[in-house]
C-alpha cells in the first residue's frame, strides 16, 4: 500500500514541475499561467511543494 502512496506523491510532483516549468516557458495568455495566477502561486512555491512530495514519497518507500 505505502509503494502506491510513493507513486502517487512522485506522480503528482512531476505533474506540479511541469506545470512550473509551463509557467515559466509560457506567456501570459495561457490557462496555466492564469491558473498559477489565480492560486497565487510561483514557480519557486511550486518546486518548494514539488520537492516536499517527493520527499514524502522516499519516505513512503
């Protein structure tokens, strides 16, 4: 059970990097930088949340 807690966490902080990088590469006209926007949001709080889920995720293991 705790292995697929682990893929989970290491799922969803792939997915949130990507979004940060997206954020990043992107203009300001996007529905990712409106949605990064919106939650008040950086690229340095997402690679912040990124990185504690991946941590959570070793732990897991």
């Amino acid at each position: 059970m705790k292995k697929y807690f682990s893929e989970a966490f290491n799922i969803i902080a792939l997915i949130i990097g990507l979004c940060s990088a997206l954020s990043w590469t992107l203009s300001a006209q996007t529905d990712i930088k409106v949605l990064v926007d919106f939650f008040n949001l950086n690229a340095a709080k997402l690679a912040v949340i990124s990185s504690m889920l991946v941590a959570i995720a070793s732990l897991l293991k």
